[in-house]
C-alpha cells in the first residue's frame, strides 16, 4: 500500500494533532499544498520498479558505448525514445569535441632485463560482455599528450606533491625520469602534472593490488576486485587548473560553427605522456627497483620489497593517439512548468562509459530513467508541475564532463536566468546514501532523505546515516553535533561528475547523490565493470536502484512543486563560520609546523638522527607564513547568520499565508532565491582559473574530485601566496556581504508591509 492511502486512514481514525505532529508542513508550501504534494511524492515512490531498472542497465550496458562509439548513438536515441514514451518532450543535442583515442601503446623494460607489458584485459569465460574485442576501447588516459620517451623508472607513491618532498628528503629527483604512480588519493590526472612540474618526462598509472585488488577480497571473476590484467582507464585532463569539457572550445559551446583553438594551444592537455596499467604488468618493473626502500606507508602488497630507484629499471614509453573531433548525444527531456514555466529544476547523470560500464554510470542513469517513467505516469495521474523539470542524460562524462559542460556553456544565459537548481547522480550501489551539495539545500536534502526507506535496514535513509556517522565520529564533540545538530552536514561538491559546471561555473545551487559504501569493488573504468559483475557483486536486487530512484524523484518533485524553492541559509551561514575557523586553523597549523622544523634545524635533530646507511637531507629551511586579516571574512559570516536566520523566520511566519500570496510576489521571492548561488560567483573567477567563478567552492588544483572550499584563501595559504589569500579574503567578505543583502529582502518580501 503507498504511504498516502495509510495516512488517509490515519487522517480518519486519529485525532488530527498527531497528524500534523507527525507531517508538519513542508518548507516553501502552504499546508494545505503540502498536503497534496505529500501524496503525490508517496504514490511516485510506490511507482519505482527494480525490476525495470534491471532490465535498463541490461539494455544499456550490453555493449561498449563510449563516446564516438556506435552503441553509445544507439543508447542516446533509445533513452530519447522512452522519454518520448512516458510523455516528456525530448530531443538530442550533439556537440563536437576532442575525444584522443589510442594509435600506439607501448611500455616495456629495457634495463636490466627485457619485459613488454601486455596492456590488455582478457576475455573470461564466464562474464559474457568481456569478449567484445572489436568494441572495447584499449586500455589508456586520454588526454595524455603523445611521446616517445626512454628514462630510468622512479616510484613516487600516489605521485602527490607530499611524496615528491618525501623524494627531495631521500636525495632523489625525478628529472629526465619516468615516474610509476599508484591509482587513488587523488584525481589522476594530478600525478601526470605533479610529475611533469618536478622533470618527469613520463608518467605510469598502475592499480595497487592493497587498494583494490586481492588485499581487499578475491578478485574477478570469482570476487568484486581487481584481477592482474584489471586496468583502469580514464582521463588525465588537466581539467582543474584550466577547464572540464572540450579543451578546443573552452568557456563557449562545442557546437558546429564555434571557433575551435588549435590542438597546440589546448591548455588541459597533458605535458608528459601518460598510461595506465595493471599490477600485473607493473609488478615486474617496480621489482627491478634499487635504490632506497619507500617509506613504509608506500608500501603495497605486491610480494617484491618496494624500492624508489632511481632504476635500475629503464623503460621505454610510446604512445600516440588520433586526436580526433567525435560528437557527443547529450538526451535532454522536459515537463514544462504549469505556473512557473521559467524556473527550472534539472537533474542528470551521464550515460556513456569507458567500456559497458554498468556500474559507471548505468547503475545511476538506469535510476534515472525509472524515476522519469514513474514521473510520467504520475502525469498522466494529472500531475502538473508548477516549474519546468529537465531530465539529462550526458554523453562524454568519462573524458571530462564534455556533454553537461558544453550544454551548459551554449545555454549559459538561458540557465542563468532559468536554472533554480541541478540535481546530479552518478554511479549507484548498495549502502548509505551520500549526500553533496549547496549548502543552501542542505535543510532540504535531509528532508528528503527523512523520507526514504533504506531497504535493509528499514530506517530512513537519513537516520540510517545518523547512526552510522555517530559509530564513526572521531570525538565525543562530533557525536553530540551528530545528535542535536537539526541536519547532517553535507559535503562540498569537489569535482569528477557532471554538476562542475552548473555550480562552479553558472552559480546554479546544485546536489549530488548516491548510495554506496557497502561492497568493494575493483572493475571501476575496466572492461569487467559490466552486467555479470553488477548482479553478482553490487546491489544484485536493484534496491538500491529503487531507493536512488525515490531519493532523485523526492528531489525533483518537492523542488519543481514548491510555492517558494525550499532554499534556507542557516546551515549554509554556519558552514561558513565552519570554513572560516577551518582558514584561521590552517594558517596557524602551518606557522607551527614552520617554526617547530627551524627549530629544530638550528637544534641539529636532522643530523643527530641521520643513519650513514640510510642517508636523508634535512627539509628547506622556510619563513614562518605571517599573519592574515580574516576580520571581513568574520564579520561577513555574522551578518549571514543573523541575515540567515531573520529568513526562516518570517518563512515560518508566512507559511500558512502562503497558499493567498500573489503569484508576482512569490516570483519575485524565488528569483531572488535562484540568485542566491550566482552571489557566490565572481566574473573574474579564482586565481589563475578563470572558469572557476564560484568563490565559495571549487575541485582542488592538486586533489581533483575533492573540494576546496574558500578556495581563493585556502590554496592561497597552501601554496605559500599569503598576499593573494589576504586579497582572497576581502573578494569573499565582499560576496557574503551581497548575499547577506539579499537574504534580507528576501526575508522582507514575506513580512507584511507596515502599518
Ligand atoms: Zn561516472
């Protein structure tokens, strides 16, 4: 039974204080809408299917469909196709990027002895897909420059640039040197760059078996990990420091007359050659490493002692790729609007993968496409949607977000007067629900989250993850946040998914979401990640299919429904005052730390301590980082919070007028609710990253998928430029102070005019 005919019964049979107690009204709607919209959100929920999200992921994950590919055309028109089918006006929209695809692959050892690496993912015999040759992109980092390029192997760890300080300790450089880096803790295609500025001349990517192959679990196909041949494709785009998206037309749109730059100028490009490869085929160069041992958190499980080199090993890397244009099918869907046809709420995930990719990104895209057919049967039911919905399916995410990025660049001043927000997923799995996002939808989310049923548990989802955060929380002061704080903090969005662009770009408030957590896995980017591994090793039952269908389709109802967009800044006004002390704690962590190691070099602890058989150089002797003025940025975090709260107030105290309130005023409300996120952009955008226009978060230069929020000011003190982190400051207070204004009219439209 749906949970709208149960409380109907309720409404019938108990006194109705508990049912107000119970289903208080939601944020943005009158009581009486909220009411309606509780009952249409449980009959969309009841609607979702597993067994159709089984049947999609099949479908779409058949054959490879990477960009260019012909599957990937053919899965683009089927998804237009059932959008058409449950009543959404959809159409293609192709745009023309630089997608390299490999001509020459090439890696073997010369010195001391003879090995080619065999670069290649068997076929097995019992998982079907696996043996579609002529379909299967080998295995590569696209965007990797070409070269021809024969040096001594150095392993560098993870390839971060605390590892290359760790190098310059031991006495070792990288120059003229190839570099071996392990996968993870890092986007890739910061080690090619951290590389490429220490010397390097070239860069191998292998997946460590401790990370995730057979240290985690038995390895494919007997187990979820990674196999010796398993490899890990994926792009190495310098995306962070320039752009995402097609590196030939940055900031604009990739369509058919757009001026293109020539190849040689295209800024995201590598500056080394790249290749990823297995630990089948790097075990045998790192095992004829010399040189000092690695540190032992280096260390992986390879049965070979880890050494650093330089060499003996020498290898020689080739590679060359056609650096072709290929068109990338972005699906896009609409329900217009019924009263506010000019705001827009969007939700995406991409389609195309690197292989068959049914774990990326087809577990999240065939969640999706559940959630917009059980939409369209609730329209059909005579649903109508106050705002505009657009349901996108991306091509080209995988080579750097290219379909939502130049989609958003060719739309950008429709968006940026339209777009009230973007919901984002991307793969699925079983296991708590993570949430991401703006945190002016932070209050919103874990509403919604309060509404979904974790299948196993059969809690919420929300409390599920309460729980499990307290069983995880580091200090008794988390845990007491944990249990009193109204909502869960969410993450801030770093980067590696299609919502880059929407909120670091155009300023639109955005969310990511997805299940995961509980199984390992080692396909990721591998010709394994397909249907046989998904349904034996991954949510084999699709509930978890169902419970993202539900989560993404909450989302988008209750926002596309709401007399005023559910935005609310308390959270967001305390995420900064969060930030800030975050700031104020770097910068003194780091005078510490400076001044700790002077001491301690004019102590002589270096020397004192030095083993003549291990020998290490004493670290740089630095000037201790001054002291900043975070003043503005301090009082510009009180004026948001007091702004922040006098919003939900007269909110609240407008609530049960809401339903009477003219549709010119609630425009008028919303618009300055969208505008909202666009406060936080600056036109000129971060330092040195110009695409990058929102000040309040953006990915990490070095770190990729992960945030850096205040960004300006954090990598400022992080990389030593204090003067720009000062300036930084005062370009953040400047935009919190706008949006603290424009909170305040905001909270003005809803109080009565005085008397
Ligand atoms: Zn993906």
């Amino acid at each position: 039974m749906p949970r709208f005919a149960l409380l109907l019964i309720a409404s019938l049979s108990l006194p109705s204080l508990v049912l107000c107690a119970d289903e208080a009204a939601l944020v943005g709607y009158s009581p009486r809408s909220s009411q309606t919209e509780r009952e249409w959100e449980a009959k969309f929920r009841a609607l979702a299917d597993p067994a159709n999200i089984r049947e999609f992921m099949r479908r779409l994950s058949a054959r490879p469909h990477h960009v260019g590919s012909s599957y990937d055309k053919d899965n683009a028109q089927w998804i237009r196709a059932r959008f058409e089918e449950w009543g959404f006006d959809a159409h293609i929209e192709t745009f023309d990027v630089l997608f390299p695809t490999p001509k020459v692959r090439l890696l073997e050892m010369i010195e001391p002895e003879k090995f080619t690496a065999k670069l290649d993912e068997p076929a097995l015999a019992v998982d079907p897909t696996s043996n579609q040759k002529s379909e299967q992109l080998p295995t590569y980092n696209a965007y990797s420059t070409d070269g021809d390029v024969t040096a001594p192997l150095v392993f560098v760890n993870y390839g971060l640039p605390e590892d290359y300080e760790l190098l310059d300790r031991l006495g070792i450089s990288v120059k003229g040197m190839i570099v071996i880096a392990k996968y993870y803790h890092s986007w890739r295609g910061v080690k090619p760059k951290v590389a490429a500025e220490h010397g390097a001349i070239g860069c191998l990517i292998y997946s460590e078996p401790q990370d995730d192959g057979y240290t985690r679990d038995n390895v494919f196909p007997q187990g979820p990990m990674r196999n010796p041949e398993g490899v890990q494709r994926g792009s190495v785009m310098d995306f962070a420091s320039s752009s995402p998206g097609d590196p030939l037309t940055p900031g604009v749109g990739a369509t058919p007359d757009a001026k293109r730059l020539p190849l040689s100028q295209a800024k995201s490009i590598t500056k080394i050659p790249v290749l990823p490869i297995s630990y089948g085929d790097a075990q045998p160069l790192l095992a004829r490493l010399g040189g000092p041992m690695a540190p032992a958190e280096w260390r992986g499980s390879l049965p070979i002692p880890y050494h650093v080199g330089p060499g003996p090993s020498k290898v020689h890397l080739k590679v060359a790729f056609n650096w072709d244009l290929k068109p990338v099918n972005d699906v896009i869907a609409k329900i217009p609007g019924s009263s506010v046809p000019g705001e827009w709420i969007i939700r995406g995930n991409h389609h195309d993968a690197w292989v068959n990719g049914a774990e990326d990104p087809v577990s999240g895209q065939s969640a999706l496409l559940e959630e917009a057919r059980a939409l369209g049967e609730l329209l059909k039911q005579g649903w109508k949607p106050r705002r505009t919905i657009i349901y996108a399916a991306w091509d080209g995410e995988e080579p750097m977000l290219l379909g939502s990025t130049e989609w958003a660049e060719t739309h950008a001043e429709e968006l940026e007067r339209h777009a009230a927000v973007y919901i984002n997923s991307d793969s699925n799995d079983r296991g708590l629900l993570n949430l991401e996002g703006s945190h002016s939808l932070e209050q919103f989310i874990n509403g919604v989250a309060r509404d979904i049923d974790d299948p196993e548990t059969k809690l919420t989802v929300w409390r599920r993850l309460q729980l499990s955060k307290i069983a995880q929380a580091k200090s008794a002061e988390e845990r007491k946040e944990l249990r009193q704080r109204a909502d869960l903090r969410i993450g801030a969005l770093g980067s590696g998914t299609d919502y880059t662009a929407f909120v670091d770009h155009l300023g639109i408030a955005s969310l990511n979401l997805g299940y995961g957590s509980e199984d390992e896995q080692g396909i990721y980017h591998s010709v394994y990640d397909d249907f046989y591994w998904y349904t034996h090793f991954s949510d084999t039952d699709f509930v978890y299919g169902r419970a993202m269908s539900q989560t993404g389709g909450t989302s988008v109802m209750r926002l596309a429904d709401a007399e005023v967009l559910p935005f609310d800044f308390v959270d967001f006004a305390d995420t900064v005052q969060k930030y800030t002390g975050e700031l104020e704690k770097l910068l003194a962590d780091r005078q510490e730390a400076i001044r700790e190691r002077n001491q301690e070099l004019d102590e002589g602890v270096f020397q004192a301590t030095l083993d003549p058989r291990r020998p290490t150089l004493a670290p740089p002797r630095e000037d201790v980082p001054p002291h900043l003025n975070f003043a503005p940025l301090r009082n510009a975090a009180d004026a948001l919070a007091r702004s922040a709260e006098h919003y939900r107030q007269a909110l609240s105290h407008r609530q049960a007028a809401l339903g009477e309130t003219p549709a010119e005023s609630l425009r008028t409300l919303n618009q300055m609710l969208i505008e909202s996120e666009r406060k936080l952009t600056n036109d000129d955008g971060l330092p040195r990253r110009p695409w990058y226009k929102n000040l309040l978060e953006a990915p990490g230069v070095y770190t990729g998928y992960e945030a850096k929020t205040i960004p300006g000011v954090r990598e400022g003190i992080e990389q030593k430029r204090y003067a720009e982190a000062e300036q930084e400051v005062e370009r953040v207070a400047k935009a919190l102070e706008e949006e603290s204004s424009l909170i305040e009219s905001a909270a003005k439209t809803l109080e009565p005019p005085p008397r």
